[in-house]
C-alpha cells in the first residue's frame, strides 16, 4: 500500500516538494583529489584498471554493461598497497561466479547489504559503524577506493564491512541469491549525463529487475544523486519495476545515510541531492 502523504516523503519528484534528505553543505574534504572523479562529464565510470576489473570481458547480458574503465590513477599508494596486503586477504573477494556463503565470510548470520559504487568507502565504514547490526558488503571497480576502505576499516576497527571487486552487476547476479539482501545502497552512480551515454548508466529498469530480484520482501533500495535528470530516469525506473513500491512498513535498516565523498563536491557547486527509496513487495 503506498500513503501518498509517505511517498511525497520518500521520493523526490521534480514536480514535488522537499526530498528526504537534503543536506547542508558540508566541509570539502582535501582527500577527495584521491576520490574517483566521475560525474558530470562524460569520462568512464571510474579510474579503475580495466586488467584488474575481475568481472570484464564476460558474455552479453542485458544488463549496462561497465566497459571503459582507465588505469588513470589506479596505481596504490604505499601506505594504501600495505592495507591492501594485511587486508584484502581477510575482508576482500574479487567478483567470481560462485554464490557468497556471507555466513561464513562474515562469520555471522546478520542483515545484508550491498552498496554498489562505494567509491573512497568514508560513507560505508561510517554506516558499517552507525549499523553494527547489519553485514556490508562495498562493491567498487575503483581498486584505489577499495584501497581507502581496507584502510579505514583497519584503523577503525569495523567488524562488519566486506570488499568486493568488480562489477555489481556481475556480482548481483552470479555471487548473490535471490532473496537474500535486506538493503541496497546506491549512492551517487556515475550520471553518464550525455545523451548518446545514458546507456552506459548503471541504474536501467533490467537493473532494478535484478535488484530486485535480490532483495527479500521487505528490503529496501536507496538510491542518491545530485543529478536531476538521472533521479527522474532513476525515479521512473523504478516506479515501474513490479516488485518494489514506496516504502510504508517498519524496515529492520536506517533510511538515514551520511554524507559521502563525492556529495560533497556536490554540495560544493551547490546540487541538489536526491534520494529515492523503495520496498521490496513483502
Ligand atoms: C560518482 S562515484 C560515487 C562514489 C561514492 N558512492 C560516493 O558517493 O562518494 C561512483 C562510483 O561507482 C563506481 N562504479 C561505477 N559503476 C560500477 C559498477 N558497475 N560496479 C561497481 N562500482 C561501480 C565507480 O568506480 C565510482 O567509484
């Protein structure tokens, strides 16, 4: 049953007044000349290494398919390679084609999910933080990025944060069951804001099949960008893929989220971010 009153709330609408979350400007963060710079022109998705993008090269799908990454600045740091070898044993995993037993990998039964495009990871380790209870898993091509969350996760001590790297699609579809997500996580996607490349742009109605598809009843995807066109062709989307509508029950995960790196270069040039929420049928 979607409350019209809620769903005003929950999904921004160009038509419609005040998305969930607007947020203020926050400080700019000089780390973000290491983050993947990817918006609002018309460069590859990100930085990433395309021999080190596990999940290229594999068959057609219907899915938009990651093709064009750079190995501009995929190359680690030394303090970066150092987490990356102390780390990456313990809490990363390249894309493959066997389902995760996230049991075992987390060593716990708990929530799951995923956020796709975890880029420098500052916005993960802090949900992986706020949310003890649930099991997170980034997925990113940018390896950089991944580099930044293993350093993180290390200083900080998070329990409860898992790297994967490659293409989420691929890993949506071959590494995890149907069912089996309570939450999806995509923040800022890359807006690929040419015409001529919106079919490169990850989040198309097949992707929120698969999406969907994965999440349990009742899971929730969260979606943000600072890109208007894209939230409307986000929004659309979504509003027609069968299986989610507007969030109107208790969800067992946050529908607050922090401020993530890219957002704010956003909030710099001052866009307005927009965040779209759906359920999963129950
Ligand atoms: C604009 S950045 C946003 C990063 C981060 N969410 C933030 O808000 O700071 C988009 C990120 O998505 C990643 N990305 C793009 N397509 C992807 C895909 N198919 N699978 C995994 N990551 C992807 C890029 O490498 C990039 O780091």
């Amino acid at each position: 049953m979607i409350s019209p009153a809620r769903k005003d709330r929950l999904v921004c609408q160009p038509k419609r007044p005040a998305p969930v979350h607007i947020r203020d400007n926050g400080p700019v963060n000089q780390a973000d000349q290491d983050a993947p710079e990817t918006s609002r022109d018309d460069r590859s998705p990100s930085d990433a290494a395309a021999d080190e993008h596990a999940g290229a090269g594999r068959g057609s799908r219907l899915y938009p398919r990651v093709t064009s990454f750079r190995s501009r600045r995929g190359s680690l740091t030394g303090p970066q390679q150092s987490a990356w070898d102390r780390m990456w044993p313990k809490i990363g995993r390249d894309v493959g084609d066997d389902l995760l037993d996230t049991a075992s990998w987390f060593g716990r039964e708990a929530p799951l999910i995923i956020e796709i495009g975890s880029g420098t990871g500052t916005a993960t380790a802090a949900m992986a933080k706020a949310e003890p209870h649930v099991n997170l898993i980034a997925v990113e091509v940018y390896r950089p990025g991944l580099a930044q969350l293993l350093q993180l996760v290390e200083r900080e001590q998070i329990p409860n944060v898992r790297v994967l790297r490659g293409d989420a699609v691929e890993v949506l579809e071959h590494m995890v069951a149907p069912e089996s997500l309570t939450g999806v996580r995509v923040f800022f996607p890359d807006p690929w804001p040419k015409a001529r490349h919106h079919k490169r742009r990850l989040l198309q109605a097949p992707t929120f099949a698969l999406i969907a598809s994965r999440l349990k009843p009742g899971g929730v995807l969260h979606v943000a960008t600072d890109h208007a066109e894209y939230a409307e062709a986000i929004r659309e989307a979504g509003d027609a893929e069968p299986l989610l509508t507007e969030l109107d029950w208790e969800s067992p995960i946050t529908h607050e989220r922090p401020v993530t790196k890219f957002e704010d270069k956003a909030h710099q040039v001052g866009s307005t971010i927009t965040d779209l929420i759906w359920g999963k049928i129950k």
